[in-house]
C-alpha cells in the first residue's frame, strides 16, 4: 500500500498545505490515502433497455464478478476486471450497461426527479448523469442537456443516442445564459459544476493532478458562481436544486453554497438529503475561522478511497414566492 508521505511528496504542495488547513489532520489524511488508491470499475444498468437481475447474469456467465451497491439498486462494481474487459461486453455496446463512477451517479439520485417533470442538466457532458436522470424518470418527461464544448457536445449526443434516452434535448450553449433564455421554467436542476478535480487525484496518474493551481481553482470559483446564478433563475419556485463537484476544497463548495445563501436570503434553503452514502461526511459549517450556515451539514463530502471519487453534493430548495 502506497503511504500518505508518497502522497505528500507527489501531489502539488500549495494543494497538501491546503488540505491540513481547511480539515483535521485525520480527514487529510483519509483524502490523501484516498488518493493512492486505485478505484475498482462500476457500472449502472440502463434500465431503458434493460434490467438489473439480466444484466447481472450476462456478467455471471462473462466470469465477472460483482458487488451490489447497498444505496442504488442499478449499480455494480466489478470486483475483478477492468473498464476495459468490460467495453468488450454485448451489453455494452448495446447501451445496456453505463461505466460511471459510484459518486457520479449520486447527484442524479439526489435530485430526485419525477416522470414528466422538466429537468435541466447544465453542464452534461459526457451524458453519465443526463442519462441516469431519463432512466429515473422512466424516459417521460424533458430534460435539457447543456453544454458550451463543441466536442465534448458529439460526445453526449452519442451517449444520449447510445442510451435510448429520448426525452433528452442536447444543446450546444453555456449554462449560464439558461436562467435568462429560460427562466423559472425547470422542475429541477443538476448543477454538477466544472471545478478543480480534486476528488479524482490518483498519485499513480500524475495527469489527474499535474493542471491543478491554485488560479485555476479561482477560475472554477468564477464559473461556479455564474452558474449557481442561472441555475436559481431557471428553477420553478417550489424546484430543486442539486449543486456538485468532484473537487474537495471548500471554496468551491459551502463557500459557493453560502455566498447563494447570502445573496438569495430566505428565498433559498437547503434540504436534507434523501440519501445515505457510507462514510461520507457531512459539510463543513466552519471554513478558516469563518461561521458557515448550520443546515451545511445536510451537505455531503465523499473523501476518496477504492470505491469512490471525491465528491461534494449539496440539495437545495427554491422557495415559492421567490422573485
């Protein structure tokens, strides 16, 4: 097993001291182990073209080995091959299976989202979570898909085609000017924001961490913000909101969920989510001697380890007479 040293000695230094100073030495400690471990494959079932129980025995009969996530009944990890075996299955390449990550497929089931409900994904590619939210909703209803990337928009739209997710509308434009083009007109919103990566540093891929400064974690803050911006704007009074990253920091994070808070007043809470993931951590309600919300514990952090990314989610609520 790699040590929490190793980890110290190859990830970038302004990120490690950042670390011991926004959590307790015991939490930095678990995120940098986090980040010696490699992660085994997972994958959720495409319940648009079929289900659990078949899907688990074409994988019987491949010799793969599985384990059942105990908090979503669609998703497997495979215990002993790797992504790689798997995209040769037939079920892959039928669009029956979906490699994504444990915590990926945590936000969608946040939301929460309901047959024949207007959903808005705004920053969806590559399609894992846009997916995830027509198979929940039964493919009845609408979701918009955004997304400014060129590129990265042919990669969703074959996702989104690959999967049988019909209800699905791929548009190639920047999420920020939604809540203008669109306002209050979404039942929920899954705002899974572009951010710094921290959650995904793997020292034995040095390209996971080898981009991360501290001006590009200003940068995302930037970003996030415009965005939490036009999400509030585009959600129907009474919607939901689910904000998520796959960094660790704080600053992108309960300090973006706070500044809302701040902003929006009581025309804004925060919601406790309808979730229980082991071992994840509630959100910080103290940031660098800073009193934060209390209801930030409802807020969850998932510290990296052999299962999961790192990940922050947070369930926030519209309240109705909201101008």
């Amino acid at each position: 097993m790699k040590s929490i040293g190793e980890a110290q000695q190859r990830l970038p230094k302004e990120y490690v001291e950042k670390l011991y100073q926004y959590f307790t030495s015991s939490v930095a400690d678990r995120i940098l182990q986090g980040c010696t471990n490699d992660r085994s494959p997972s994958l959720r079932v495409n319940t648009l073209k079929a289900d659990s129980r078949t899907i688990m025995q074409q994988l019987q009969q491949q010799g793969i080995k599985y384990n059942r996530v105990l908090w979503y009944s669609d998703g497997l990890v495979i215990t002993n091959a790797k992504e790689r075996r798997i995209e040769q299955l037939d079920c892959y390449h039928k669009g029956e299976i979906y490699l994504q990550s444990l915590s990926s497929m945590i936000p969608p089931l946040l939301l929460r989202p309901q047959t024949n409900e207007k959903v808005a994904d705004l920053t969806a590619a590559p399609g894992s979570k846009s997916t995830q939210l027509a198979c929940l909703m039964q493919n009845r209803g609408y979701i918009l898909a955004s997304e400014i990337d060129k590129i990265r928009v042919q990669k969703l739209q074959y996702n989104i085609e690959k999967q049988g997710a019909s209800i699905v509308e791929v548009i190639c434009t920047n999420g920020v000017q939604v809540g203008q083009q669109l306002p209050e007109y979404f039942n929920r919103i899954l705002l899974d924001a572009p951010c710094s990566g921290e959650g995904l540093f793997l020292i034995t891929q040095p390209q996971t961490y080898r981009s991360w400064r501290a001006k590009l974690v200003r940068r995302c803050i930037n970003t996030q913000r415009r965005l939490f911006k036009s999400a509030f704007s585009a959600l129907k009074p009474g919607g939901i909101l689910v904000y998520s990253t796959c960094t660790l920091n704080p600053e992108e994070n309960e300090e973006i969920v706070q500044e809302a808070l701040d902003y929006y007043g009581e025309q804004l809470k925060i919601l406790e989510p309808a979730l229980k993931i082991p071992q994840a951590m509630p959100g910080l309600t103290e940031v660098r001697g800073k009193k934060m919300h209390r209801d930030l514990t409802h807020a969850i952090r998932v510290v990296p380890n052999s299962l999961y990314e790192g990940f922050f989610c947070c369930v926030l609520q519209k309240r109705r007479g909201s101008v």
